[in-house]
C-alpha cells in the first residue's frame, strides 16, 4: 500500500477537521483520490457534475461526466462511505464549453474544450460549490503538482509521469484557485494509480481513460458544429500555397492544421506527387489553403487571453526565455516569451509543424523534472 504520508495536503489542520471535496468525474483517477484521502482521514465529500447528456456519447467508453459515469461516481462514494453530490451544469457547460467550441471552429481554429471545462467549469463554478460546502481543498485526479511557492502562495509543477502531466489543460488556472486546489496524484504513474484502486477494491479499477473532448460522440465533432451552427457548412475553395484552386470543400470545420488525410482532392496531379497538408484556414473567405509539409513551419506566435502564474504578475514580467509548449502531445520547447499589454508573442528557437490557431501556447521555466508551469495562452495568428 501506498506511504499515504506523502500525500499531505499543505492545510494546518488536522485531516479529521479538514473539508476536502473531490470532483468526482466517475474514472479511475478521481475514483483514487477519493479513496485515498478518505483513508488518510479527511472530512471528504464526493462532487459529481453532469455536463451533458448527448445519447450515445453518455455510454460510449471514453466518455465522462454522464450516464454511466455517473452511476460509477455513486458507487464509489458508496462504497467508501462519503457523502455525494450530483450537479446538473448541462446548461453551463453548453454556454461555457460547447457553444464556444463551435464558434472557435467557425473562426478557423482548432480549438481545447479541456481547457474552456477547466478554466469555466471546473476550477469556476465547481470552485464556488466547493466553497459553498466549507470545503478546506478541492481535490481532483489530474496529473499535475501543486505546492507552497515560497511566496506566501501555491505553484503548479508538471506531473512526475511524463506521459500523463496534463499541465497543458490546466494552465489557465489562477493563483486564487491554486489556493484551494489540490492534485494527489501528480507524483504518482498510472499503472500505481490502478493497483491502488484494486487495493481499494473499486470496481473502477480497470476502466478505459476518457477522451479530450468527451461531448462528441464518435470523434465525429463536425456533426456537433453542423447542428449547433449549421452556416458553418459553407463550401469554398481548397487552393495552392502557389495560389492554383485545386478543389472546393463543404465547409472549413472539417479541416485543421496539419491535416494531410480527408483533403478532398483525388487527383493526384494535382500535388504532382506531394504530399499536402492544410497549412492555413481563412474563415471569411472560406477558403483552405494546402502545401508541402515545409510550408507548415511557423516561429512567432502570436498569443490572446494571457494568464500567468509565474512569480509576480503578468504586469511585471519582463521579456524572458522560456520553454513553450505548442501542442499537449509535444515536449516543452526553448523560446523567447515578449509581453505585448495584456497579450504575448511567443517565437520559438526553432520552427514548428502544425501550429494551430486555437490551441494553446503554455509556458514552463525549463525542460527537466523540476518543472514550473509559468502560464500560457491561446494562440491568435502564427508567422
């Protein structure tokens, strides 16, 4: 069993006297920290919110926070004797998360609902329920650190798993929510995670991972935008960097950055026997450009909706270097961060393929084990 000693919660108050409510989204992981910090003594309260409700979606594997998810969340805190609470934020996270994931396709983005549900949904409204509940700590089952900055406030690490950190979704988080946040499983990997559960005897244990973008059932995500904004159907051109037309699409949502397959041109001399890839996507033209893979390079970024939680505040911060991470799938990378009013630019050492308006640019103080997240924000324009 785990040396639960490690899992302290930085909070000067005996765990028996200690409000800790877990977001509870029926997984393996959330599933854990309630176990876990239950067993540690804490006062704990199990928080489950029902996001959605799209039919198939809600009992798909992979999905979350519906249906079935649900049913599991319960069990759990049943099983472990806590207290639990279902919150209907259907209408919240359609505003909040849904809707603004459609107009960002709309705008020729390719946008992260992860972060829009952590930053709106999560870590705002959950945020208050916590504290309408007397909640000490809101701990949840991502995999990052948190703890004292020296500063009298609290700093986000990486996960110490590489492969599972997810410092990428949660870089909008600021410093007032990392007060009451808490993250027990950041220094753990997830094969312990699932012997854990077993251990607890949670029948959780070996269920799948969710999916980045848990409302779309399928992965079929154009179907979502065509219902909820059916003028993104709009056909246009598919053209050149060169500037020939080389073909039409219906419509510039089922193109992203980077894409080479499902380009719609099935003449193959039309590339002459290159590969192509979509390199640029123009909303009001509604037209989407294609190139050899070379053409996909882009260095400076341009950044919109700046949060930083770096040492001081984001008025202070002078131009830096930085490490800079353009996709959550990617490692951090050497870059120069300049600050331009309340937005940034951000140019990379060295270029990079696929860089996607929409996406996030988060910020870090350096590429080894001990790394601090320093912020981020969405990337605007490339260049």
């Amino acid at each position: 069993m785990l040396d639960l000693a490690q899992n302290s919660l930085d909070i000067a108050k005996p765990p028996a006297k200690t409000r800790v409510v877990v977001a509870m989204s029926g997984g393996v992981d959330s599933s854990v920290v309630a176990a876990l910090l239950h067993a540690q003594g804490y006062d704990v309260v199990g928080v489950t919110l029902q996001l959605y409700d799209s039919g198939s979606a809600s009992a798909r594997k992979g999905a979350c926070c519906a249906g079935q998810d649900i049913h599991d969340a319960r069990n759990v805190a049943a099983r472990l004797g806590i207290p639990h609470y279902v919150l209907d934020y259907e209408t919240r996270f359609r505003e909040k998360v849904i809707d603004r994931f459609a107009d960002s396709y709309m705008r020729g983005e390719t946008p992260i609902p992860c972060v829009a549900c952590n930053q709106h949904i999560k870590f705002a409204d959950l945020f208050e329920t916590a504290k309408d509940l007397g909640a000490d700590a809101l701990a949840t089952g991502h995999y990052i650190s948190s703890r004292a900055d020296g500063a009298g406030g609290r700093a986000l690490y990486r996960a110490l798993d590489a492969a599972r950190d997810q410092s990428y979704f949660l870089y909008a988080t600021t410093p007032a929510q990392l007060e009451l946040l808490r993250f027990p499983l950041g220094d753990l990997p997830k094969a312990k995670v699932r012997e854990l559960a077993r251990e607890y005897g949670l029948e959780v244990a070996d269920k799948p991972d969710s999916q980045d973008i848990c409302f779309v059932p399928s992965g079929n995500y154009a179907s979502i935008i065509e219902r909820l904004r059916p003028e993104a159907m709009q056909s246009g051109e598919i053209v050149h960097v060169d500037g020939r037309v080389l073909g039409r699409h219906n419509g510039i949502v089922h193109y992203t950055i980077g894409q080479r397959k499902g380009l719609g041109l099935s003449d193959h001399n039309v590339s002459h026997g290159v590969a192509l890839y979509v390199v640029h996507i123009d909303a009001e033209k509604a037209q989407v450009t294609v190139g050899p893979r070379e053409a996909l390079a882009r260095q400076v970024l341009a950044l919109r909706d700046v949060n930083w939680i770096g040492a001081g505040d984001w008025d202070g911060v002078a131009d830096r270097d930085i490490y800079a991470r353009i996709r959550s799938t990617r490692a951090p990378v050497p870059a120069r961060l300049e600050r331009v009013g309340d937005s940034a630019r951000v140019t990379l050492l060295d270029p990079e393929e696929g860089v996607s308006p929409g996406q996030a640019c988060v910020f870090y103080d350096n590429a080894g084990a001990e790394t601090r997240v320093l912020g981020g924000g969405i990337i605007d324009t490339t260049g």
